[in-house]
C-alpha cells in the first residue's frame, strides 16, 4: 500500500510539472483597467520606454506601464484613439482618430499639442517609411474605395492623398527598401506599392488564401507572411521579393495581426474568435510547423510584441452578443463597462 500511494504522488507531480518549453507561453499578468467606451483600436510600444500606448477610441489614449502593470494617465483631448505611430528621432506620437483627425502629442511630456485635419471619417492604421521619412496613414473602410495619406512628420503636415480601389486596407508592411505592402482583404490580392510614387510594384494572389489580412515579414530569410481569412484561413509563407509562395499551412479564424519572433524563429497569431495565441516554429526559411495554441480571452485581436522580452500585450473587454431572430444579421457585440484589461503573456 505505501509503495502503491508513493507511486501515485509521483505520478500526480508528474503531470503538474509539465516541461516549460510545452506550455509555449504562460499568462504573467492581466489588469483591468476603468472605462466606459464600447471599442479599442491598436495598441504599439514604445521603443525606448515600458509603456504600452492603448488607442480606447472612446476611452481616448491610455499610457500602459508594461513594467509597473499600471494605467500611467490617459492623455486629455485624446477621445476617438484608433492607432498610433512613432517616427524615430522626434519627440512626438502621432495618434489617429476615429474622426479623420490626426493629434500631434509631445511624447516626453505626453501632452496633446494639437488635432490636424485629414480625412472626414475615421483613420485606421499608419506606419512610418524610413526610405522617404514619411508617415502613411491608411482611412478606414469606405464603401468601395479607400485612402492613402502622405504625412510629413517633421513639418506636420498633409502632403498628398491618393485614392485607390480597395474596400478595406488593413495595417501596410514597410518592406525596408522604399516600398510597403498593402493587403486588400475583400479583392484577395498583396499589393506591393513604391512609397514615393505610390505605384503598384506587384500584385500577388495567392491560392487557398481567399482574404489577406495581417502581414510580417522575416527580411534575413526573405520571407512575407500573410495571415488569410476565410472559412478556410491559412497562413502563407511566400518569397519577399518575387512573391513565388513556399509554405501554408491552417491557422485560427479572424486573424487579426501577426508578429515574427526572429530570437525564436516563431511566427505568433493571434485569434479572438477563437481566443487563443498560436505558435508556428520555423526551421528553415521553407519549412515550419504549428507548435501549439495558448489560450488568451475572446476578442483578444489586436497584438503588441516585443522583439527583446519576447513577451505579447493583448487587450479585450467582456462583452454580450444579443440573440437574433433566423433571417436576422448576427448582433454586434455590447461590451461591458469597466471590464477593459490588458493581458501579459511572457515565452
């Protein structure tokens, strides 16, 4: 009886000490935060700092300290924060807003400088093109077409707009080479565009990959990345330069937004329909292989990771899906007040 009862207890530790390496990422932490706003848009890091920006739409801009775990302050005038871009060497943030306006902040000091005009509706997404020096601000959805702003940063200004034939951009891939590229979700086509002249360098389709989504890219291996939407969603991994595809391989729904770990050659993919953060090991510039799913919270969509800790910041909020009748649209979700939180999960 008392060796059956020893062996026992050792299976029992056994199966609570799992190797680390199998559990992939664990949750560090999860802190609610206080708000009332039925929305978020993206969230970023700084690069020289421990703060997490969180674009709260309603909520206006939070300053996260991902060190401290704790809300720094909200910035004032920062109500309709959609996404925020840095530029390096210049003390500012620049935040788009749900209202078409751009604000100016003073990064050290945090403060709102000033709103700039740019569109009528509301801006999605921007990123910064080292080649040229210039901000590109992407528009949200409008009917069939879509924007392209050219930001000065240095002059904050506007400096041209151009119109293109896309329904929906989501977030553009600065290629590093004076070019950038732009997924076109509903034309199920990767466009890459040059950044001064804003002309269609190439456009790829891909098979299997019915809407394009998200982007990364691995620039030592020349690798894109492309996370696919669509009732069979895939992730392909294609040739940087010639767009020629070399892997795929299923993933989760609704993917969102996608990071390359290149410390641990791992691709991270974030679902929020499906609630959980997938790992996909690459062995070599061809070949990679799903790893496993680590369970995270519905709506968890949007990603923040940093390269140095290796560690992923992913908001959600609580929220009721309201029942519909048989031949009525599914109902948006109604978010829950005061349940905003911003989840840690650390390698």
């Amino acid at each position: 009886m008392i060796l059956a009862l020893g062996m026992t207890l050792g299976m029992a530790v056994a199966v609570r000490a799992a190797p680390t390496d199998e559990l992939l990422y664990h949750r560090e932490q999860q802190v609610r935060l206080p708000g009332s706003g039925d929305s978020w848009g993206f969230v970023a890091l700084d690069p020289t700092r421990p703060y997490l920006y969180l674009a709260r739409r309603e909520n206006g801009l939070g300053v996260f300290d991902v060190k401290r775990q704790r809300l720094v302050k909200t910035l004032a005038n920062s109500a309709g924060a959609n996404g925020v871009v840095q530029v390096p060497g210049l003390d500012r943030l620049f935040v788009l807003n749900t209202d078409g306006s751009l604000s100016v902040v003073e990064r050290s000091s945090l403060k709102v400088l000033k709103r700039i005009a740019v569109a009528q509706s509301n801006l999605n997404s921007a990123v910064y093109e080292p080649a040229t020096g210039q901000v590109i601000i992407v528009s949200g959805r409008r009917a069939d077409r879509s924007s392209l702003f050219v930001f000065d940063p240095r002059q904050e200004r506007v400096t041209a707009a151009h119109e293109l034939d896309v329904k929906k951009i989501d977030p553009l891939l600065v290629k590093g080479d004076g070019s950038f590229f732009l997924p076109m979700r509903d034309e199920g086509k990767v466009a890459r565009l040059s950044a001064k002249t804003f002309e269609v360098l190439d456009s790829w389709q891909f098979d299997g990959c019915v809407r394009p989504s998200a982007l990364a890219q691995d620039s030592e291996r020349r690798r894109l990345f492309v996370a696919c939407r669509g009732d069979q969603p895939r992730l392909v991994v294609a040739d940087l330069d010639s767009g020629v595809p070399k892997a795929s391989l299923p993933i989760t729904r609704d993917v969102n937004a996608l990071a390359y770990d290149s410390a641990g050659r791992r691709l991270l993919v974030p679902s929020g329909v499906d609630a959980n953060l997938t790992l996909v090991r690459q062995d070599d510039a061809d070949h990679y292989a799903l790893l496993g799913s680590v369970s995270t919270l519905p709506m968890a969509y949007n990603m923040a990771f940093d390269p140095q800790s290796r560690k992923v910041y992913l908001p959600a909020m609580d929220f009721t899906v309201p029942a519909t009748g048989k031949d009525e649209p599914k109902a948006d979700p109604i978010f829950h007040p005061g349940t905003f939180s911003v989840t840690t999960l650390a390698p």
